[in-house]
C-alpha cells in the first residue's frame, strides 16, 4: 500500500488536472478510505500570436520580416495579450468516522505549484521590440498602457470534504516564490524628424519580489488561500405508470452544476521587495565629448551616471499581491447506456490574470461504459474563439482524463496557444 501511495504520487506531479475548464465533482464516496488526485497543466496563448511566430521566439529561429509583419497585422492597437502558465500538484481525501463525529466528514491535504506570467500589450510596442522606431520618425508611438505580471507559488493545505453534500472548502499556507509587475498606464516615444533628440514620456509602475531568486526552494513571501466546491445534482420528476390505475412518481437525474473557486487570497511579499514609481520624461540628444584622445577621459562615457539619470531609486517596502483566483461555474449532464449523448456548458475567469471571462459550451459522448469524450467551444480567455476536448477513462479504482483548451493550437503551426491538461485519480 505505501508503495502505491508513494508511485501515485510521484506520477501525479507529472500530469493532472489543474486549470481544466471540466470542474470534478467531490472525490469521496461510500466505498473509497483513500482517494490520491494528481494534476498538471501547461498552456501559452497570445492575441495574434501564431505558433510559427512564437515557437521561433521561445525555442529559437529567424523572425523574418514577412512573419513579423504578418503577426504584426493581426494585432490590436491596444489590449493584446499573451500568457504562459504551470501548474501541477496532488491531493490526498482519507475518509474517517471520527472527524466531526460525523461519517459524512472527511479531510484532504494538498500540495501544489502555480506559475502565472501574464501582460497586456500595445502593437507600438510589438513594433519597436521586432522592428524598432526607424519608420516611425516624427511619429508618437504609444507603447502603454502596457502590464506584466508574474508570480510563482506553493501551496500546503487542509480540506474538509462533505460526501453527502457534495462541497469542499480548504484553506492553504502560500509560500511565494517570486513576484514581478510592471503597470505602464502611459508610455510614449517620440523621435524628432531631425533625429536630433529622441523622447520617452511615462508613467510606470514596477514592483519585484526576487531577493533569494527565482529558484523552487525561494521564500520571499508568505500568505494564504481559500478554495470552495459545491455540486449540485439537478433532478427532474419522472412519472411511471405501474397498472392502469396506479402511477408513481420519481426522480432522476439528469446532470450536475458545479460551483469552484481556488486561490482566493493574497501573499505578502517581505523579503526586501523593490517598488519602482516613474513618472517623467527622459530626452536624449547625444554626448559632448572635449578630447576623446586625453588619457583622463577615456571613460568619457560613465555607465552609472546615465543609469542614476535614467532609472530611479529603489524603495524598499513590503507589499501585498491577490492571488490569480480562479471561479468556475460548469452544468454537466449525466450520461448513461440510454442516454449515450450529452451536454457541457459554463464559465471561468481568472482574478489579476489579464484574461478576459470565458464562457463554453459543447457535447458530451459517451463512447464505452469506461470511456467518454466532450468537444466544446470556448469564448474568450487570453484568444478569440478556440475548440477544445476531453477523454475520460473510469473504472472501480482509477480515472483518467487529458484535455486541450486549444486543439487547432496544439496541432497546427498556424493556431494560436497549446494548452495540455492530464489527470489521474487512484482509489482505495
């Protein structure tokens, strides 16, 4: 037995079920002591951001004009998004008749990682960073508003799992990893028509939790979170003649609307953390150089002047961030041997992520009495419109299931984002 436990949950940090948009009911039933979740999730999606255009830029490539010019073109003028997101972690419910006095109570413990890198960007800031300002002389180009954040996390926590009433609610110890933001409400860059000075005007706020690193065992912060499920069956009357005279009625049901919220909460960052606060503008019309041959100015250019000129001072103060909460609503419909084919429908949105709500919708099939699949459409996030799917494995001791938010993405150079959820459930 421990030697299960322990594989289940070196297995379960490499695939899971995190982000998935398919919310899973409560774990615990009647006839399971111990049931061991384990999920994983990965995703990257831009606006406009092909994958041809973003697997050069991450794994490596040329960037040629034609692609940069096409990716370009697609773009918004303001509000473009692009995310990269892991998360991975396992979950132990142990049924015992003793917490609460109650049989119907039972706990979980849970250990998880989150990493969240978001930002919202202008296409004038595309078009410097892949092109630069050369064709833009005399021209403002608005590179803000722009925003970046990113925070890395753990959580260690403690749940209580009602079987009966199908919730959960658990808090969770955050240990923060590090944290860096960066609001640029107003960033604009002139060049005179002359070339005779170059401008940046701006209005920007940093903010940077890192002291210790970046690396998994880095504490620069603490904190913690809540989470919240709740499952409700929906039941309609069904009526059954049982002689001519006599007719019963019951119910059954037809499916479930599941309530989530995760990662509700905050994480104080105190381990010397930096806040930056630029509000100014910066002109640069070149050097004066006296005697570049005299022996005393050979440094004629001094590194730390033009730094402390153009980057400010540091302020070395605590800070708090909220955490990137997660609230799901999902309906899913029951299916059986009668009712092979089904429905999913629902919405996400994700606090201080820089996405927009998503809402979905699709089928659901049942293809074996141990196997099922769902195709959906989804609306929003950090893309337009996507398709996505799942694969459902269930039997007496194990579940299973690996879904995609973004199948065109993940298959194809011409898609926007991959996306990858994997999960494994183990009972005792």
């Amino acid at each position: 037995m421990i030697r299960i436990c322990l594989f289940i949950g070196l297995f379960s940090f490499c695939i899971g079920n995190a982000q998935t948009l398919f919310v899973a009911s409560n774990s615990m039933d009647s006839t399971n002591s111990v049931v061991i979740n384990g999920y994983a999730n990965a995703f990257y999606q831009g606006q406009g951001l092909s994958n041809e255009f973003m697997n050069k830029l991450i794994f490596g490539g040329y960037i040629d004009d034609q692609l940069k010019d096409q990716t370009e073109q697609k773009l918004l003028n303001f509000g473009n998004r692009l995310a990269f997101g892991f998360s991975t972690g396992i979950k132990c419910y142990v049924a015992t008749d003793r917490l609460l006095n109650n049989p119907n109570w039972n706990f979980a413990v849970n250990a998880d990682y989150i990493e969240l890198n978001s930002s919202t960007y202008s296409k004038d800031l595309f078009h410097i960073i892949f092109s630069g300002n050369a064709d833009r002389i005399g021209q403002n180009m608005e590179l803000g508003p722009s925003y970046i954040n990113r925070i890395v996390f753990q959580k260690l926590g403690l749940n209580l799992a009602h079987k009966s009433n199908n919730c959960e609610f658990g808090v969770s110890f955050v240990k923060g990893q590090s944290h860096f933001a960066l609001a640029a409400n107003q960033m604009t860059l002139h060049t005179e028509s002359d070339l005779s000075a170059i401008s940046l005007e701006t209005n920007t706020y940093m903010q940077s939790a890192n002291k210790q690193g970046n690396k998994i065992g880095a504490f620069n912060g603490a904190g913690f979170a809540l989470n919240f499920t709740y499952s409700l069956p929906i039941k309609v009357k069904n009526h059954q003649s049982s002689s001519l005279s006599k007719e019963t009625v019951a119910t059954k049901e037809i499916g479930t609307i599941t309530l989530q919220m995760d990662n509700i909460g905050a994480v104080a960052w105190n381990n010397s953390p930096s806040t930056y606060q630029i509000d100014t503008t910066y002109s640069y019309a070149g050097y004066e150089v006296d005697n570049l041959f005299n022996i005393d100015n050979v440094n004629w250019v001094d590194e730390n002047t033009i730094s402390d000129s153009i980057l400010p001072q540091p302020r070395v103060s605590n800070y708090w961030t909220v955490l990137p909460a997660v609230f799901n609503l999902v309906y899913v419909s029951k299916l059986t041997t009668s009712h092979p084919l089904g429905s999913v429908a629902g919405a996400r949105y994700q606090l201080n992520a820089d996405m927009k709500p998503m809402v979905y919708g699709g089928v659901n099939i049942r293809l074996h009495r141990k196997l099922s699949t769902s195709v959906i459409g989804i609306v929003g996030g950090y893309g337009t419109i996507t398709t996505g799917i799942r694969i459902n494995y269930s039997s007496n001791l194990i579940r299973a299931f690996a879904s995609c938010n973004n199948v065109i993405g993940l298959i194809s150079k011409k898609g926007y984002g991959k996306n990858i959820n994997l999960g494994l459930q183990c009972r005792f």
